[in-house]
C-alpha cells in the first residue's frame, strides 16, 4: 500500500519522471500491476469483439431464417396466380383462321417464337377436334371397318407408301454392297421369341449367324468394339426392328436382359491378334468371364467360340475332341491359343460351381463371304492375290496340311449346338484335308490368274497338320459340312471381287503382327 500511495502520491503519469528518488527497486516493483493490468483489458476487449462477430452472423441467420424465407415462399405460392394468367398452349396454334381474327389469340401468338406446325406447313400433321375433357376420361368408341376405310381414304399417298415400306422392311433385311440380297425374317409369338447377344457380331462369323438368327425371328443384339468387325457386315439389318447393335468392349461389363449368348469376341487371325498379344488374353479371359458373369445373372445359355488351335501342333491326327494338344506356351501364337484354353477352364468351372448352362465349340479353319480382306489367312491373301495377279505366297514348304468349310455350316453348327442337349466340346470343321500347296494352286485354277507361287520362310509354330474329328457333331446335334469346297470358293471369290473393285487395290497381309485395316 505504500509504494502504491508513493505512485499516486509522488509518481507521474504512465509517461512522466518520477519526482522523488526512489531506489530503482522500487520503481520496477511500482510498474509491474499496471502491465497485468494492460495484458488482461487487451484480452477483454479481444473476447468481446469476437463475441460481436458470432453475435452479428447469429443475427444474420435469425434474420435469414425467420424473415426472408417466409416471404419468399409465400411469393412462389402466389405463381400460381401468375402462371394461370399465361395464355393457354392452344394460343400458339399456327392456324391462319386464327391469326385472322385479329384479337389477343393472334398477339400472342405473333409473340411466340416457336411455331407449332399445322397440316398447311407439315403433311404428316392432321389437326383434331378441340378436346373437351382430358382422354382418360373419354371412352374410346369401337372402331368398325368403316371407319379403316374412311382413315385410309384420308390418308396421302405418300403416308399410305410409307406405311407399306415400314411394314416390309419391319419383315426383311435391306440390300447393301456387301450384302447385296434380302432376307425374308419370321414373325414369331412372343413366348417364342428369344432375346439373343452375339459378341463379335460384327465380325466375319458373327455377321453371318446374325442373319441366321434374324431370319428365325429373333431379336439380336450385337455387341463389338470393330477391331476386326466392320459395321457393313451387319448394315443390312440397321433397320429392323428386331435388331440393336452396341458398340462395347467385352473386357468392361455390360448390364443386358437376354436368353442366350453367342461370344464369338476375339480376334481369329494370327496378324491380328499378335498385334496387341495383351489385349487378345484379356479378351479370351475378362471378356468370357463378363460374359459368364451376365449369363449366370440373367439364366442365359451360353456358347463359346474356342478353336482347333487349343490343339496346337498336334501329334494326333485328325484331332478329336479327347486330345488334350501339343501347345508352346510361350510362343507368338500362344496368347490366341492359351486363352481360349482357360476360357474353356471358366466355361465348365462357371458350369460345376454356379449351374450356368454352357456350350463350347472348336471352330476350324473357315470361309466366305465378309471376311475380312486384309486377315492374313490362306483363303483370304490366295484369293486377293490371285485376283490382283500378284505372287501367292506360301509360308514354308507347303506340305503343311489345313481343312476347310463353309461359313454357312459352320452358322449351322453353332446353331445346333447351342439348342441341343450336349454341353461338351464338340469339333466343327470339314474333314476334307489340303495341303496348302495344292489349295494354293486350285484358287490360281479357279481365278485364272497369272500369279506365280512363292515360297518364303516358315512362320514360327504354325501347326503342320490341321484335320477335325467331327463324330461327336454327327451323334450329338446332327451336324455335318453339305457345302463343297468349290462351291464356297466360287461365293468367296465373288465377294472379293466386288471389295476390290470398290477399293481399287489390297495389299495383302504377311505373317507377322499387323493391325487390321479399315
């Protein structure tokens, strides 16, 4: 209390000298309270500004909340009011008797910018009656034939053409360049009429089995990412009713209601599917296990395309379906053959552990129409060669052997095994064996070509014999090849003329990896 008497008493402001001498001691004991004092009021006044701030946004919130949002819903109320005093849509008529009659209705509707058409601007358009009350509640009268009559009497004839071209295009497919004919397809009942998906429907077999499975009356569904499928093979069929095309990869999911499904999605030439190796195991692998996927979610049927090159270079001959292959696990070829022997491992796994009802078969080498022209298979570089006058080129000697069918029975195949009873891997394939000097010489025969035969270097593990087995289809779903070789030869070679013709020149595939042209 003393020194604090002496500071009021003796010391100056906060600012002044003290006028008494006090020892030094004393001063630094007289000012400590004051800077307690200063520290304490700054962290006053710093709450209480703090506290001014959460107080304004309590305020504003308040103001918010309880204010502005009450006034604002009841302004939405009354739009009702408003909108009611929009002039009704039959304002907007494009009618000149209305725009003549020069009263409000003909403002508004000078006002509107979007014309409703009437039958003065659009034909197809026929004005109706002024409705009194809405639909539902009407009862619709009985049509009578009379009244047929007077509704097609009143039609146009371009509206009667155009129902009757809708009626059959809705039966047939539509001639294109690459298939130039139409297909009659069946009107099936409902409880007959499967939902199909083809993937690879694109492709050169897909095609064909969509026509198939269109002309029974089916409804297809086509999915293929064309890689190697081009959408002319199935441009006949854009049209129909029956049919959707999709483009997708296989290797993603994809969520379909279907009955059964045909996975033909792979690349099928050594070129092609050599030129992404990855790509083709992820296909043969993820693409059948999505596929196995959709069907044991939906209770589909599925059929798998594998191929005799599961066998590789075989050490039996001809190839039933018991021998278990003679493959090079690592070789340039066996990203091909390898994966399709797993997928046929998830077929029957899918099959022992879900109940998942499968059909597999071993397609061998095949032939026709729409393949594509630049694959790099023996039938396909002989006849674009041969047709262009260019060398044939052989592969080695030519002393390895191949078979060959028709890409129509192979469609019927395929057809019977996925509506029959055997669910086992069954050969399809013609047992008719040629070397592939002496086929290389009847196309050169058969096109009365110039070209001379060359021998280049053996590719590596190409198979040296290829020879199916096929008295498991005979027994099992009644299958065997009835197209001759020549037969087909003679199709095949038609079609490549007319692909040449409109593409001017082909440069034929070699042997290695190559991606497939346009």
């Amino acid at each position: 209390m003393v020194q604090i008497t002496n500071r009021h008493t003796h010391g100056t402001g906060r600012h002044g000298t003290p006028s008494t001498g006090l020892p030094s001691t004393s001063r630094a004991n007289t000012r400590s309270p004051d800077r307690k004092g200063d520290a304490g009021l700054s962290s006053l006044k710093g709450y209480f500004q703090k506290g001014k701030s959460h107080l304004l946004v309590l305020i504003v919130g308040m103001l918010l909340g309880y204010i502005l949002l009450p006034l604002f819903v009841v302004e939405v109320a009354d739009m009702d009011g408003v909108l009611k005093s929009i002039p009704d849509a039959r304002m907007y008529s494009n009618n000149a008797a209305t725009r003549s009659k020069g009263s409000s209705v003909a403002s508004a509707e000078d006002n509107n910018p979007y014309r409703v058409a009437d039958s003065e601007s659009y034909q197809y358009l026929r004005p109706k009656e002024q409705e009194t009350q809405p639909r539902a509640l009407e009862r619709e009268p009985e049509a009578t034939a009379e009244d047929a009559a007077k509704d097609v009497a009143a039609l146009t004839e371009s509206e009667k053409r155009l129902i009757v071209d809708h009626g059959v295009l809705a039966r047939q497919s539509m001639p294109t360049r690459t298939t130039p004919y139409v297909m009659k397809t069946t009107i099936l009942p409902d409880h007959l009429r499967k939902k199909i998906l083809i993937t690879g429907g694109a492709g050169f077999v897909g095609s064909h089995l969509t026509d198939k499975l269109m002309m029974e009356g089916h409804e297809v569904i086509v999915v293929d990412n064309f890689f190697t499928g081009q959408k002319k093979n199935v441009a006949h069929w854009l049209h129909h009713p029956n049919f959707n095309l999709v483009v997708h990869d296989v290797t993603e999911p994809i969520q379909l209601e279907v009955d059964q499904i045909y996975h033909l999605a792979c690349p099928a030439s050594p070129p092609h599917y050599q030129y992404n190796p990855v790509k083709t195991i992820k296909t043969s692998t993820m693409g059948t296990l999505n596929m196995l996927g959709l069907a044991k979610r939906v209770r589909a049927r599925m059929l798998l395309t594998s191929t005799s090159e599961i066998y590789g270079d075989p050490t039996v001959h001809p190839q039933p379906e018991s021998y278990w292959g003679n493959v090079n696990t690592i070789g340039p070829r066996s990203c091909y053959d390898e994966g399709k022997r797993v997928a046929e491992t998830m077929m029957y796994s899918y099959k022992n552990q879900n109940g998942v009802e499968i059909r597999v078969a071993r397609i061998f080498n095949t032939f026709g129409p729409r393949m594509h022209p630049n694959d790099g298979r023996v039938v396909s570089n002989f006849i674009i060669q041969a047709l262009q006058n260019k060398s044939i080129t052989i592969y080695g000697e030519g002393e390895q052997t191949r078979s060959f069918q028709y890409v129509s029975d192979l469609v019927e195949g395929l057809y019977r095994l996925m509506n029959g009873d055997y669910d086992l891997p069954v050969n399809l394939g013609n047992p008719q064996e040629y070397t592939v000097k002496s086929f290389a010489q009847y196309i050169h025969n058969m096109t009365k070509s110039k070209s001379q035969i060359v021998y280049l270097p053996k590719s590596q593990d190409d198979p040296s014999q290829r020879r199916p087995e096929i008295v498991t289809a005979k027994e099992k779903i009644g299958w065997e090849p009835v197209v001759k070789v020549d037969q087909g030869l003679k199709k095949t070679i038609e079609f490549f003329q007319r692909v040449l013709n409109d593409a001017g020149e082909i440069i034929p595939t070699g042997p290695g990896a190559a991606k497939p042209e346009a």
